[in-house]
C-alpha cells in the first residue's frame, strides 16, 4: 500500500503493539447502531481480524488485529451498511459521544448527534486539525461528561419550537486533566453547528500540532479566545429550522432501558450477532454501546419481563457484573503500560460488597482514554519502574471522585499489591 501509516488515522486506523497488525475504530453517533450493522461487524471482526470486538468509553466500537492489505476491503465492507470509520483517530473531529442514553429528551440528543456527525465527518474543513476534537451531548451535568470535551453540549430547554444547549468548551483529560467551562448558556439548536465551526477554526488557526483546545486557552486565555471566535463569520449564524420526519432510531416511548454487561467491554462476534438478534426481538433492531462499554437496549413495556431476561441469559448477558471501564492497554495499544485486562481482574477479586458497587476504571496509561478521572474510583497506568535486578514493574495512580468537578488523586504510584490493599480498605 502506498499511503502512510500515520495517513491512516484520519480513516480511523491505528497500528497495534503487535509488528503488522492493526486497529479499526468505527464512528456510531450517540454510540447508537442498528441490528444489522451491528451483525456486519461481526462478521467483520471474524473475517479480516481475530473474531473479537472492543466497545469504547466514547460509544464505538473497535475492530483489532486486522492485516494492512485488507484494510481497503474491510473500509468498503463497513460502508455498504452505512458505517465509517473517517475521523474516529487524528485530527478531527471524533464520533459524537452521548451517556444519557436512558434519558427522557434523548430522542432530540440522538437527533442532535446525527447532524453532528453528518457534517463534520470526513468534512475536509475539519480534518488535519491540531489534534482530535471531540464533541459530548448530555441530557444533563450528573456524568459530568461534559467537562472532559472539547464542546460538551448539555440539554438546557426541548420544546418544539425551542430546543436549546448549554455549550462547555476545553475539556480533557490525559496528563494534564482539565475540566471544560460554560461557554455560553442557552445556545437554540440552530446555532449549534455554526458556534462549533467558528470554535474548530480558531483552534485550527492558533494552535500547534499535537495540541488540544484546552492548551490553547492556557496560552491566550478565556477572554482573548471569545473575542476571536466572535470575529468568526459563523460565530452568530443561525441555520434554517430542520424539517421533516424524525431522525432518531431508538424507541423511547413507553419502553424500558436494559443493559447487557459486557466485562471490560470485550464482545465475540458470536455474542455481538447474539445481542443483535435480540435487539431484533425485543429492541426495536437497535442497540447502543454506553459510556461503561456495555450495550444497552429499549425494550417495549408491552413485552413480558422474564421472557426478555431468560432471552439475554440465553444470549449470555444475564450475570450482574462490576462496572469496570478498561481500555486494551499493553494487550494491544502501542502505548499501554499495563495489561488492563488482567489488572481489572485482579483488583475486582480483591474488592469487597462495597467496592463491587461503585464505578470503576482503568487507563493502561496516562491519556485516561476510559476516563478514570470520573468514575467513583479509577486507576491509571502511570509508569514502569525497573527493580535492582533491571525487571520493570508498574506502577499506579488512585482517583476518587468527589462532589464536583473531575477526580482527584488519593494514591500515587502504588504497586498492584499496593492497589489491592486499597481497594481492600474500601470494603
């Protein structure tokens, strides 16, 4: 193949820790997807990888240990579903993340989220950014997920006629947690687009490759950065009211939210086709991949309760599980510290009832990719420190959430039997 390796990101292709293999990511709005995309993964994973699928914290899915020379083939594959790929690695603009799911107003977050992703993917305007620029739509401020965006857009006013966001800026985590800051209050649906095109350009404009938005307001400061984004052309502009019938996908009138626990959010091609055909049955043919790397379903209240429990036993999803988000780390991920897999399984089976209720995380390394800094605990990789015999060792990072704002360290660079002794401690 002639193109670049480090080309391939803006078709959201990563290489993997193992010499010759690779990674796809694929964009789902709202981490919303039908049944039959969902099997055409599926089959994806089992024909041009190793049949294994890894769902996201930011509501994608993942396909690993795919061949460089099938790479074009498996892009043309996910396409004839509807499915892409542009944009979910590199500089631009991410897939449109969303944890409120189960909300009352998301249908109107759903919908906000396609036009999202309509127009700013492979949009060439918005690629080759300085960094990736992700953008997070809530129902409310209780994730706290709209501080850890470049634009988090939380639901202030659905009415028919006046649909509105309060609209976050330069958030993020990695080394350098930052909470994002109001904005502007209020902004009405139609300005969305535009205020977010005005705010890609100054952060186009004004700062270095391999920065995100939140470095740029550090450099320049709040008050410089919205004088230059009101001197934007599309800083005011409002787009015409959008007609028509509705956009969103997922039944949400009188149905109930159900949650398919998947451990560390890795799923086979067999349990992926499994849960897709139980969203056939008794979802409405649609799933959603959450924030805690689960799948999740809108069921019909019509439908009989214990026939939908005995199907998702059926499919192999009927056990109740630690809320545990783990990113691939050293299994995989070229910049992963720790094996994430085996470390959550150790510290699981340290936990007592207490701890097992709670919301955890692991990040195999600092960029926080399963946003440790917002779950009730979460573990970071933070280094590999070598012992007198020149083996290396990890070493970890403890967060605890607290009453507001991101989590704060408790524990610096403790050992795993350091860690287990902690979360022993927790009860």
């Amino acid at each position: 193949m002639t193109a670049r390796i480090s080309e391939y990101r803006l078709d959201g292709i990563y290489r993997q820790r193992q010499d010759g293999f690779f990674m796809q990511r694929v964009k789902l709005a709202a981490g919303v997807i039908s049944a039959s995309q969902a099997r055409a993964v599926a089959t994806a994973a089992t024909r041009f990888g190793q049949g294994t699928i890894h769902l996201t914290s930011r509501g994608s899915m993942e396909i690993h240990w795919l061949k460089e020379a099938d790479l074009p083939e498996l892009k043309n594959f996910l396409a004839t579903v509807g499915l892409t790929s542009r944009g979910a690695c590199g500089g631009a603009v991410r897939g449109v993340t969303c944890s409120s799911q189960g909300a009352a107003g998301f249908p109107a977050l759903e919908s906000m989220a396609c036009r999202l992703h309509r127009h700013f993917t492979a949009n060439p305007r918005f690629e080759r950014l300085p960094k990736k620029f992700k953008i997070g739509i809530e129902a409310d401020t209780v994730s706290r997920r709209h501080l850890i965006q470049d634009v988090g857009l939380v639901l202030a006013a659905s009415e028919p006629s006046a649909t509105s966001y309060d609209l976050y800026l330069a958030g993020g985590l990695g080394r350098e947690p930052q909470p994002g800051f109001l904005f502007e209050a209020g902004v009405v649906e139609n300005r969305i687009i535009p205020l977010i095109e005005a705010i890609a350009r100054v952060y186009a404009a004004h700062t270095p490759a391999g920065k995100r938005l939140k470095h740029l307001i550090r450099e320049i400061g709040e008050h410089e950065f919205r004088h230059l984004v009101a001197l934007e052309p599309t800083a005011t502009e409002e787009l015409p009211p959008v007609t028509g019938l509705p956009e969103n996908l997922v039944p949400c009138s009188e149905t109930t939210r159900i949650v398919a626990r998947v451990p560390a959010g890795e799923l086979s091609s067999d349990q992926l086709t499994g849960l897709a055909g139980f969203a056939d049955s008794f979802g409405g043919g649609i799933l959603m991949v959450t924030a805690d790397q689960d799948i999740a379903f809108h069921v019909s209240t019509v439908l009989d309760p214990a026939e939908t429990e005995a199907a998702l036993k059926l499919a192999g999803f009927g056990e109740s599980r630690v809320t545990f988000r783990v990113c691939p780390g050293s299994h995989q991920c070229l910049v992963g510290l720790t094996p994430t897999r085996d470390v959550a399984a150790t510290v699981i089976a340290a936990m007592g009832p207490l701890a097992r209720s709670l919301r955890w995380a692991i990040s195999g390394c600092p960029n926080s990719c399963t946003q440790p800094q917002l779950a009730d605990f979460g573990i970071v990789s933070s280094s590999l420190v070598k012992d007198d015999q020149g083996q290396r060792s990890p070493r970890f990072d403890l967060y605890r959430l607290g009453s507001e704002g991101l989590g704060n360290i408790v524990d610096c660079s403790l050992t795993l039997n350091g860690l287990c002794d902690r979360v022993r401690e927790i009860g």
